[in-house]
C-alpha cells in the first residue's frame, strides 16, 4: 500500500470517533467538555504506564550506554518530578470520580480498554 494511501487511511480511523462525538454533542453544549475531562482522566491514569518504564531505562547503561544514560542528579530530579505528578494525577482522579455521577467501574474499564487498545 502506497505510504500516502496508509497515511489517510489511519488518519480517517484515528479522527473518525473525534468527529463523531463533536457532531453527537453539538445539541447539549456541556457534552463536550464532560468528554474532555473524561479524556484528561484516563490519560493521568495511562501517564505512569508510559514514564516510568522511559526513566527505568534511560537510567540503565547496558541500554544507553554511560554516555547518554541519564546521570544520578537528572534521575533523582525526574523521579521526583514523576513522583509529584503522579500523585497529583491519582488525588485528582480520586476527587472526580468521587464528585462525579459515574460508577467507579466506569473509570477502571475505560483505563483497562484504552490502554488495550492497539496504536
């Protein structure tokens, strides 16, 4: 398949749900902000998944070598950057799902697909 033809095919699958929940919410103005934070929520539960295995292995010199692997001031900063993030992350998802109207399972199995889902 030509490059360009595969570039908009996945664009038309990665684009198509995001219109079509931006047409569906265009009668109740609020929508689409429900689904922004819905958004924002289960990216701050997906966020550890994704840093901590980079600052695990850009700290490791059998993989980056002495030269570029990160040295101990850059990986207490990072760790401890991602430490407050993270925490941060969780006390704000804890707060919304506790002020929210959606059951708790709504949240786990939308953190459970959209991390299953294939990129």
């Amino acid at each position: 398949m030509p490059a360009w033809k595969r570039v908009a095919l996945t664009r038309c699958i990665a684009l198509g749900p995001a219109l079509l929940v931006a047409v569906a919410t265009t009668s109740t103005p609020g929508a689409l902000n429900a689904v922004n934070e819905y958004l924002n929520i289960l990216q701050s539960v997906q966020l550890p998944f994704a840093l901590l295995p980079v600052l695990h292995f850009t700290s490791r010199p059998d993989l980056m070598g002495e030269r570029w692997m990160n040295t101990m001031t850059v990986k207490v900063v990072c760790w401890v950057l991602a430490l407050i993030v993270i925490v941060t992350n969780f006390y704000l998802t804890i707060t919304t799902v506790a002020r929210d109207t959606q059951p708790v399972w709504f949240y786990v199995l939308s953190a459970v697909l959209g991390r299953s889902l294939p990129r």
